[in-house]
C-alpha cells in the first residue's frame, strides 16, 4: 500500500486530492518553529494548486508571507489546529487561514484604540460591557498609568520575586489599586472595582512568576 502513496493517480481515480509530501500537514507540523514557515505554507498550497488541475486559482498566493505574522505566533496556531483535532486533512489549511487572519485583526487592533499591545490587554480586562466614549478614555488612561506606575513609579514595587512576600505583594495591590481608584470613571461600583483590581493582579503575578511580556 505505502509504494502508492505519493503517486498522484492514486488519488485521482477516486476524486482525492493528491498532497506531495512537502504539502502535507505533518510536514507544515514539523517545521512549524523555523522562521521560513510563512513561506512553506505558501509553497505547500502553491504545491497542492500545481498538482491538482481542479484547484488551480482556487487557493491564495503567498497569503501567509504577506499577512505578516512573527514565526512563534503561525507556530502556535498550526499547533492548536493539530490538537483540536476535528478537521479533515484538506481543511486543516482553511482553518489555518481562518485563524491566522483573525490573530491579524487582532494584532491590529491595538493601533486601531491607540494603544500598545501591552496597554491593550489590560484595556481589555478593564472595560466593562456598558460604556460611553468618554469612560472608555478614561480606562484607556488607566491600562497606560498602571504599566507606567508598576515599571517606573516610585516607590518601586516590582521588586526581585515580590509574589513570594506577603508585604511585596500588599505593595504591588496597593499601587494597582491607587491607579484604578484614580482613573476609572465613576460609573465602576465598589464590587466591579474590586473584581477588576484582582484581575489586574493576577495578571501581573503570572507575568512577574513566569518572566512574560512587559514585567519579564
């Protein structure tokens, strides 16, 4: 059985699609963290269009080099669209287009609110869903003060393994909470105060504990 397997007339006498090698998802799989891997996927599509007539035109051209996304970002959705499981082989690479645009949009978005990333992801955790134009600055200010108070305000807070310490870490709530108790509009109840105050640090415990992002 394996000698027909990289024949294409194999495949064609039952209406499959014929995958060469270098186009199949476990080779996309194991290349996946090498910084070329945008143009692989290009290649593999280009490969599957050049082998089966029926697909020509139907598949982008150079889709995943042009989207622009960094090599561990189009790693870690090739990952999560493996382990999901539940696609067929032929609509692994939909998938993958359908993710990878969606994370585009996203990275996109923090220029569209006139944020950082960074700034953004606190925004996100301290929006609440009922909101005018000018709460949402105001929460705005508070994600860009919080990062500015916790990396460079005095006194410092952030402090070598600071979430091991009960004393560093009243420190760090403390100055959370002087930002938010500042920034956030009046319309923010003590309860939904209190609810975004721990979000924020948690956050920041988990960023602090395993070295990410803007706290690493």
């Amino acid at each position: 059985m394996g000698e027909f397997l990289d024949q294409r007339e194999f495949y064609a006498k039952d209406n499959v699609f014929f995958l060469p090698p270098e186009a199949r998802w476990s080779y996309i799989g194991q290349h996946m963290k090498q910084d070329d891997i945008a143009v692989k996927i290009d290649t593999a599509l280009h490969t599957v269009e050049k082998h089966n007539p029926s697909l020509k035109g139907a598949l982008p051209d150079n889709y995943f080099t042009r989207l622009g996304l960094v090599t561990s970002k189009l790693a870690s959705l090739i990952d999560t669209i493996t382990n999901v499981g539940g696609s067929s082989t032929e609509n692994y690479f939909d998938d993958l287009m359908k993710f990878s645009e969606s994370m585009k949009e996203e990275d996109e978005r923090h220029m569209r609110e006139g944020l950082t990333e960074d700034e953004l992801e606190l925004f996100d955790l301290l929006k609440k869903d009922k909101i005018t134009k000018a709460e949402e600055q105001k929460v705005k200010l508070a994600a860009k003060h919080l990062i500015l108070r916790l990396l460079d305000g005095h006194p410092k807070v952030l402090v070598q393994d600071w979430w091991k310490d009960g004393q560093t870490q009243l420190q760090v709530k403390n100055a959370i909470e002087e930002v938010l108790d500042k920034d956030l509009p009046e319309s923010y109840g003590r309860i939904e105060f209190k609810e975004k105050c721990d979000k924020i640090y948690n956050l920041v415990v988990d960023f602090s504990a395993n070295h990410k992002k803007w706290v690493a």
